[in-house]
C-alpha cells in the first residue's frame, strides 16, 4: 500500500479475541482480522494463543498453556504451511509490525513473551513510547535483559516487574500509565486472560466487537468485517477493557479525565483503510471531505482528476465530484511490489518508484490533469511521480495535497523523518512547487482538514502540523531518518 510521499509508516496493528466458549479455537479468527490489517503492517506478524488444556505438547506451546509463533514478512510468509493449527486456544492476540522503534528483524516481531513464576504474558502495542530510552536504561540497570530494540519489550518487562509487586493486572496497568509517556494501544494475555488498553490520550485506535460467543478488540473496524462480529463502540480514552465470567468489564486509567483527548489525524488522511470507522468518523467520508475542500479553495480548469493510489481515491473522488471534471486513472500501482529496498543512485531510485507505479500514456497524453496526493513528507517521491506524468505527455499538473505541510517530526508512531529532512520545513510552498515542477501546487489548510474529519482540533493530534504537541518531548529524543535516500 502506497502512502503518499516516501512511504509513511505508522507502528502495526493489534487484534485481540477472547471466546465464552473453551471449545472455540479463536487463532483462525486473529489470522482474519490481521489479514485486514495488513496495511498497518508488512514486516513481521506474530500471534499468542491461551489453550486451557495444559496437556497440550507442540513446537509451539509451553507448560503455562501458551502457543506462540512470530515471523518475518506479510502474514502468507510468516504462517506457512499448518502453523496457524499449532496455535489452537480460546484467547488470544495478533500483531502485524512497521518498525518505528527498532530494526527490521526477527527479534522486534510480537508479540513478546516472558514466563515468570506460573505466568505467561504476552504483549502486541501499535505506537510509541517517547520516554523509552530512559526507561530501558532503567530496567537494565534493575539487571533486565532484552533481546529487541523495540520499546514494545521495555513494555512487557514494566508490565512484568509492577505484576511481581501487585499480582493484579489492573493495577499493573494503572502503575504503568503513570510510568509511561507517548502513544499507545495495547492487547495483553496473561495466561488465559485478556486485557486491552489504549492510551489516555486516545491517540492510536482501538475498538472492540462481539460475534456470538467471542469478543473481538482491533485497530480498525475492518478486522471485525471480515469475520462478520458486530462493532459495539471505541475504547474511551484511557479504557482498560477486560473479561471476567465472560462478560466486558472496564476500569478508566485515573489520569484520563485529565488527559486532552489527541486522536491522530494520519489515521484518517491515509492510515486507516477507507472502509474503517474510527471514533465514529467514517474514513472514506472524511477523505471525500478533503477532495471537496481542495476544489472549494483551488478549483482549476482541468480535464481530468486522478489519484495517487491508493489511500488518494477517495479524496480525488471527492474532488471529481465538487467540480464535475471527469475522474480517472493515470497512474496503475504494482500490488504485487512489497518494499523497495534503500536504493544507492538516482537512476536505481527512479527505477524503485516505477516498479511501483506505472502510467496510462493514453489517459494522459496532452491531458491537463488535477493530480490528488495525500501527503508530501521528503518530495523525493512526489518529484519522481511527476517525471513520469510528464514523460507520459501531461501537459499540465496541478498537484493537490490532502494534508497540510508537515513542518515537524511524529514522535507518536509515524515513520516519517528528522526535520532537516522535511521539505516543507525548509521551503515555502512556491519553492516546493518549483522543486516538482508542477503548474500549480494546493495543501489543505489546517481549519479544512479539521472540519472535513469533524473532530475539534483540541482533540487531534496535530504536533507534525503545526508543532503543538501533546505531550512534552524528552531532550534525549532523537528521530530515526527512516529514509536514507
């Protein structure tokens, strides 16, 4: 799935199911949902399941009850063969990985493991905890080994050392909000107990659905969809949902309420799929949102609206229809091309875009086209994908942006880059127009991408935007530039 300019990644995707029914194996169902996940993340999977029979003997399995099995690549890679049939149990959780914090390696796949006393827990986290450096030193310095580099491990070991001290999960979990800084949703199994948290700012999705005698939470509604459960609502802000004589129980995080709500507005621009609804915001009618609001404040003379695929459809769909010029498809997307590798010339760069993208020369040619994009992060990609336009016989651009121009680092889960890196940290809007070589150039404004998601600004995240974030950031936090080209 392409995103805009250079890739953005944003960290994961979580499921989590527990069934009333011991007889139910639920690992079949966490496969579906991360299936529908999968945009949240192509570079390693990963599922825990709880079996109550304790008997039970695999490659997988340990004497606490748990099966646990992670790997490298989209879930058909990473479950090959009849692994996903070692993975019987009737609770359970399921993850899929961008890297954020860490390298792309088998040892930062979820979810992590650690085994004390007679207690398995295991631990999948979509987001990112700023104040993680800090706290890893912490917890070598208490004689912690980790095995990652991920802050998603530093998660577990906290979880495991306030467990030894209260032998209660809620608890644990409560400490652990007041230890913790940055953006957060969690699934947890403890055994054969789940718990589900997400962050008291709400900053990353989850909700959560039920299907006869399973209660299912995930990232984005469309996990639900696939196995047909029924959606019941989002987590509040700071909810720890749990499961006691099979019915939901929640306990609110005490520093919730004095927590200012900050849902990520990335998630409705372009990392949630379309189909989703999130805080009860349809995606797709958010992006249609942002076309519209782009032709209000730039209409142009065009003959054609096209997207850049896929997460511009709908907003170049939007567009098409507030201005009645025709929509259409310009540029064709490999699907079948998973990430490029870093490459080390221009002319090997060039050739990575167009592995990726390849144009319709006849809906093109001497076409003065309205070209909708998501977002412009670097300007490398954005700069190749004009070249192509033009080498296809464009003879007009107009480039509009459906997210205003990102000025700062995400400290919160999003890939994006260090602020030297930014191009529209570093040039105004003309520069940049000239440095792609487009006719005309259009960002949204803040206040249009406010009101085309209908939530109130004091209640998005909005810190790569206009600098306003909503926590404070550590002095020793450093950005990884995930884009060595």
């Amino acid at each position: 799935m392409i995103y805009g300019d250079c890739d953005l990644k944003d960290k994961c995707g979580i499921v989590g199911i527990h069934s009333k029914d011991s007889s139910i194996d639920v690992s079949s169902s966490i496969y579906y949902g991360l299936h529908a996940l999968q945009h949240r993340g192509q570079e390693s999977a990963g599922m825990a399941t709880f079996n109550s029979d304790n008997t039970k003997e695999g490659t997988n399995g340990d004497e606490n009850g748990l099966n646990h099995h992670c790997g490298m690549g989209l879930l058909i890679d990473a479950f090959k063969g009849d692994i996903i049939n070692e993975l019987d149990g009737e609770v359970g959780i399921g993850h899929v990985r961008y890297s954020t914090t860490g390298q792309s390696k088998f040892e930062n796949s979820q979810p992590f493991v650690t085994t004390f006393n007679d207690f398995t827990i295991a631990i999948a986290h979509n987001g990112d905890i700023i104040n993680s450096g800090k706290l890893r030193r912490e917890l070598i310095s208490e004689g912690v080994e980790f095995t990652s580099d991920t802050d998603s491990e530093i998660l577990c070991h906290l979880i495991k050392r306030e467990f030894l001290k209260t032998s209660d999960m809620i608890e644990t979990l409560e400490n652990l909000s007041h230890i913790i800084m940055g953006s957060y949703s969690l699934v947890i199994l403890v055994n054969g107990d789940l718990y589900a948290i997400r962050d008291p700012a709400a900053m990353k999705p989850l909700a959560i659905a039920q299907k006869d005698d399973i209660f299912m939470v995930a990232s984005e509604t469309v996990a639900f969809d696939v196995i047909g459960a029924k959606f019941i609502r989002d987590f509040e802000p700071g909810e720890i949902i749990y499961f006691d004589n099979n019915k939901i129980n929640s306990h609110k995080i005490s520093k919730a309420d004095k927590t200012k709500n900050s849902h990520c507005m990335f998630e409705y621009v372009y990392f949630a799929r379309p189909d989703s609804t999130i805080d009860g915001k349809n995606v797709y009618q958010v992006r249609l949102n942002i076309g519209r609001a782009l032709f209000d404040k730039f209409p142009v003379d065009a003959d054609v609206v096209m997207p850049v695929p896929d997460s511009s459809i709908p907003a170049a769909i939007g567009y098409s229809r507030a201005s009645g010029i025709p929509y259409g498809e310009g540029l064709i997307k490999n699907r079948y091309v998973g990430r490029t590798f870093i490459m080390p010339t221009q002319e090997e760069r060039e050739l990575a875009v167009k592995l990726k993208m390849n144009p319709l020369v006849s809906e093109l040619e001497g076409k003065k086209i309205v070209l909708i994009d998501d977002s412009i992060v670097r300007g490398t990609t954005s700069e190749s994908l004009i070249e192509i336009l033009k080498e296809a016989g464009a003879k007009e651009i107009h480039l509009m942006i459906g997210c205003p121009p990102v000025i700062a680092p995400c400290y919160y889960g999003v890939a994006m880059a260090s602020k030297d890196e930014l191009i529209a940290a570093n040039n105004s809007v003309e520069e940049i127009r000239e440095k792609l070589g487009v006719d005309s150039l259009g960002y949204i404004s803040i206040e249009d991408l406010v009101d085309s998601i209908g939530i109130p600004a004091e209640e998005l995240c909005l810190g790569c935007i206009n600098e306003d974030y909503p926590t404070e950031i550590p002095s020793d936090l450093e950005v990884e530039s995930y884009y060595k080209f």
